[in-house]
C-alpha cells in the first residue's frame, strides 16, 4: 500500500524525531564514535601485525608511495613545506647517516633533545627507519633534571638541537658517562642530506607484539624527576586514531600544534593523526599568544590542538588587528575543531565564542595511562566533561575502568575493613579512575616506566575488587553523572583538607575563574604555624596591574557566594604574569608554590593577601610573625 504524501511525510518526521530523541536520550552517536575508534585501531593494528610491519615507519612509506597522497604537504613550519615524499627521501638520508656515521643499530635507544621543527620530525622517523628507539628529552631541562633523563633512557648517543646546545654544560656531560653528544648543526644536517637515501631490509625494523616499546616519553616531572614512559606501537595508533576519529578529519585537514612535540601530544596525538590520514601537520616552534593565530591563519589550519592553560591564555590576550582595515582577526581562520585537554569549564564557552569554534574534542589521557576519555561536544550539553558515553559505550568501559572510593587520610582508595575490597563510586560520586589489568600479564595493557620496576609497581594496585585481580592507579579523582559525562575533580595530592573538609583546588579554580578580572586562578593549599590541615591560597593573575580595593572585595565577594566558607581561599598571593607555574606543556604546577606556603620571605617578591572582615588585605610580615607566634587562629 502507498501512503498519502502527507502521511508519509508526518511518518518520516515522526521517524527522524524519535531517532534524534533516542540518539540524544542514549547518546547512541558516541557509541557509534567508540566503536569507530576502536575499530579502526584494532584492525590497522591487526593488519599491521599479520604484514610484520608495526613501526610507524611503514605508515609514513605507505602514504609517501601513494599517488594521492605523496605530493602533499606532510609537515608545514615556518614558511617550509615537506611533501610525504620528500619526508620519506629524508628518513631515508638521516637514517643511513644514523646508521653507518652514529653506529645506531636495531634496538638502540637514541635521545632526541629538540625544539619542535620539521628536522625534530624527519629525524624520529629516521630512528624508526632504522629500528631504534627515540627518547625524547624536554628541551628546557638543564643540570641534574637534564642528566637524570638522559640516563634513564640508557642512551649511548643524544641528538641535540643547536638552539638548546647550552644546556649540554660539561656538568651535565660528565654525569653522563659514555654518552656521545651530537650537536646536529648545519654543518652536519647538511651532511646527513647529502647521504644516498637506504631503505634497509624489514628485518631491521621487525617488531614482535603491539605492545613493544615504540618510543621513550617521559612525565612532566611535577613531583619530583621526570619518569621515561614507554608508549607501546599499539598506544601511538590508538592516540592517532582517537584523534583523527574523534575530530571526524578528513585527508584535507590541516593539523596545527605548537604543544611540544616532546610530549605525546604534539607528536602522538597531532603529527601522528596527520599521518595517519594523510593529511598535514602544520608545526609551530613554540606556543605563544602573538604567533598562535598568525600561524593558523597562514597554514589555513582546521583542526587546532591545546593542552593544559593554552585555550585560557589564547582567550586573555588582546585581539589582534588588521593594521589596514582595523579588522578584528578573532574569527579570520579556517579552524572548524580544537581537540586537546585540559579545557576548563570557566573557559570552554568564551573560548569557543570569541573564535568561533563549532567543536570542541577534549581528550582525557596520560602519557603513561592505560586507557582514555574523550568528549566531542558542539553545545553546551557536555561542556567541561573530560569524557562522554553513550549507553552501550559506558557499559563496555565500566568492565575494563571505574571509579573507587578514595581514603582522604591517606590518599589511597579506601578499602572495607571487613573484606580489604576496594569500593566502587557511586553515579554522580567523585573517586579515583582505575583501569582494570591482566593480572597474569600486566604489559598487555600497561607497559610502565623504562628501567623502574619501583615506579612502575606503584601504579599498580591489586586485590581490588577480588584476590588477584589487577588494576592501574590513574591518580586522578573523576566524577561520571548519570548522562555519562565524565567530569575531572582534581588530582590525588592536591586535593587539600580544611576545617575538616576536603577542597578540591580544581573546583575552586573554576569558580575563581569566573570572576571578570581573574585571567589565571592556580588554587593550592599551605601549610600554616598551630593550624591543623592546608588553608586554602590561590597564585592569581587579575587583568588590571593595579589592584584596588575594589577588586579585592568583588573577589572575595564572589568567592563567598559561590564556594562553601570552608573552599574560598584564606590567602591570595598577586603573581605578576600568566603561566608563571606551567610546565611546558601549559599545566600548572603547585609543588613549588605549596613549599613556598605564604611565608613572605619565600614568595619571590609577590604580594600577598588575606581574608579578613570579608574582603581581601595585606598580609604583611607582621601577620606571619603573629601566625608564626600563635596570636592569631583562622
């Protein structure tokens, strides 16, 4: 029977209104994005296996040797564009000097001590041209954090960038021994390209299992020395594919990062996406504010990547202006997604509608992690979720990650005393991320730190839910509400108890940075003299250098009003200039500023303010004295 058109049509609406209600409803387009992403991994990785051809380097001659992708730009930077087939000739060139001039065989761990350019690049590849292994070394390391990285990786050569050349002193040399230091100058760079291009035999590049050792990444080093994480082949197809899926990239993308390609997230995640596609990684030499949007505009970039503060500071800085036109530049780019982490709530929305960003792909990983979250959001739905299921999605994940309950007297994951089991958190309840481990064989989804059992033992937790399972520490504290947004709550250690309560410095942060004048809130808490706990202490950059009263009573204000009286922070400490504590990366760190405390012999010349009769003063070394002296109790 044919229906009339009118019916039909109501049919076909009605059909489409329940799929968007179910879609919206099960979030079933998530589900759909997990099983692309995995799938994709999973079947590039098995095709990978089957042909004995893991290394990465094989993506990079696959995309080289093909018509449609050869003579396209692979890597942009600063005015240079290196086609796929010209990177590949390139590899080719830098790996037989490697191999016959440096002596790097199969297997060889090599540091790579370099500032993001395209030679960073070309030369990784070229390491995996020849089976070994690179190690890279944050370039802005110098002294004992410098040498202590270099001999964690084992290393008997390091590759080092000219610009950074200075921070190789002899100190660092000499607790190095046997390491050979290779400044790659023109000179040498010229050498290398003047070599016949080698493609040696397949055998120098075989690769048993996904999960053997692509690279050396290594942590930020917030707490202490940094820690070389080894990321598995399987891992850099994962991260590449997450990102690429997630951002629904096409081989007509441009991929820009300025993020530090030292970093999994320049290199995995940007760089590696581009790869995989076919598509171009637009590579700028470091992040700044002034050069940010230049680049994008002049690589008619698509997809944008940040990390850490990165959206917060690009989100401050004054606009720029056509000097002929008087144009507000804002909007003038061909960006349609920026994809990263660390995007806070107070900053998602003015990010995206200042630059007119139709997507954000927030991305929740570690360098060393197990798994990962990801949140595609186009509205406001999933704005500030580090992570995002649908209702088949959130089932699977829930067999393999989950949430525990953590022990705020020890920061551990609190466990019954009756049966030592761990317990789950509840929907909407904030615990510590865990990711489940095959207990008889750890390395199949953890591969742990190089060379540090100790350390990588301590990520490690067992008898969890039942005697002998296994099951990696994130150390992150996350809550996942009943739409199956995954929100991050803050970070085991910083996480500070008051008055008997737990603050968390993420949520204090968040609402601080709400206020009109605050452009950077790094919320920590500090030990004081005949107190009990951490008073709450906020390092703030406001807008104006000129702090009034005013200012100081609106925040405190605001504080008050929107915080419970035990989070809104006692102290606040005046810092002169934005991402003063970041890493590299753009994270903030507390470490120093907690040690620091709010002594004002130790805060390096910053100003420092308390609370007190409902707005913030200064706190000047007679108040510490009389804390110090017990005359005076908060």
């Amino acid at each position: 029977m044919v229906l009339p058109v009118p019916i039909a049509a109501a049919t076909g609406a009605g059909a489409l209104a329940g799929a968007a209600y179910l879609n919206a409803r099960f979030s079933l387009a998530h589900d759909l994005l997990f099983f692309r992403i995995f799938g994709a991994t999973l079947f590039r990785l098995f095709r990978a296996g089957r042909a004995g051809r893991l290394n990465v380097f094989y993506v990079l001659e696959a995309q080289a040797l093909d018509k449609t992708t050869g003579a396209k730009p692979f890597i942009l930077f600063e005015g240079r564009a290196v086609t796929y087939v010209e990177a590949y000739e390139m590899v080719l060139r830098y790996g037989a000097w490697l191999r016959e001039c440096r002596g790097v065989c199969e297997g060889d761990v090599v540091a790579l001590d370099y500032q993001n350019s395209d030679t960073f690049v070309l030369l990784w590849f070229a390491l995996w041209a020849v089976g070994a292994k690179p190690a890279f070394i944050n370039y802005n390391l110098q002294g004992a954090a410098l040498a202590h990285c270099l001999r964690a990786a084992t290393a008997k050569l390091a590759i080092v960038d000219p610009r950074v050349a200075e921070s190789v002193s002899e100190d660092v040399r000499r607790e190095v021994p046997g390491m050979e230091f290779v400044v790659f100058t023109p000179e040498l760079e010229a050498e290398a390209r003047g070599r016949e291009p080698v493609r040696y035999p397949d055998a120098v590049r075989a690769e048993r299992e996904p999960t053997d050792m692509a690279m050396l990444i290594y942590t930020s080093g917030t707490t202490g020395m940094p820690k070389p994480a080894i990321i598995s082949w399987a891992k850099v197809y994962v991260a590449a594919n997450m990102s690429s899926k997630g951002t629904s990239a096409k081989p007509s993308d441009v991929f820009y990062t300025c993020m530090p390609l030292y970093h999994s997230a320049g290199s995995c995640l940007a760089v590696g996406s581009a790869l995989f596609l076919g598509a171009t990684a637009a590579i700028g030499r470091r992040f700044s504010t002034k050069t940010f949007w230049k680049e994008v505009r002049e690589t008619k970039s698509t997809v944008i990547q940040y990390v850490g503060e990165t959206c917060r500071y690009l989100t401050v800085a004054p606009p720029e202006i056509d000097p002929v036109t008087g144009e507000n530049l804002d909007k003038k780019h061909c960006v349609r997604a920026a994809m990263g982490n660390g995007l806070r709530p107070d900053v998602w929305d003015r990010f995206k509608d200042r630059f007119g960003i139709d997507t954000i792909y927030e991305i929740y990983a570690a360098t060393e992690g197990a798994a990962g979250l990801w949140n595609p959001s186009r509205n406001s739905f999933a704005k500030g979720a580090i992570g995002r299921f649908g209702l088949v999605s959130g089932a699977l994940s829930s067999l393999r990650t989950t949430l525990v309950r953590v022990d705020n007297e020890t920061e551990l994951p609190w466990r019954d005393p009756k049966t030592g089991f761990c317990q789950r958190a509840k929907t909407g309840e904030a615990g510590e991320f865990i990711v489940w481990l095959p207990a008889d064989d750890i390395k199949k989804r953890f591969q742990g730190y190089y060379g540090n059992a100790e350390a990588t033992n301590s990520k490690i937790m067992r008898d969890v839910f039942k005697k002998g399972d296994a099951w990696f520490r994130s150390g992150d504290v996350l809550q996942w509400d009943s739409d199956g947004r995954v929100y991050f709550h803050d970070r085991i250690g910083d996480t500070f108890r008051w008055k008997s309560e737990n603050v968390s410095t993420a949520e204090v942060a968040q609402i601080l940075g709400l206020h009109s004048a605050v452009q950077e809130a790094n919320v920590y808490g500090v030990q004081l003299p005949h107190h009990d706990g951490r008073a709450g202490c906020v390092a703030i950059v406001l807008d104006t250098p000129q702090v009034n009263a005013q200012v100081l009573s609106s925040l405190a204000s605001h504080a008050m009003e929107k915080l419970p009286r035990y989070a809104v922070p006692l102290f606040v400490r005046l810092v002169k200039e934005l991402g003063a504590q970041t890493t590299g990366t753009n994270k903030q760190q507390k470490h120093i500023l907690r040690q620091q405390g709010v002594d004002p012999s130790k805060v390096e010349g910053d100003v420092l303010f308390w609370l007190k009769g409902g707005t913030y003063v200064p706190f000047r070394p007679t108040d510490w004295k009389a804390l110090e002296q017990g005359a005076v109790k908060l």
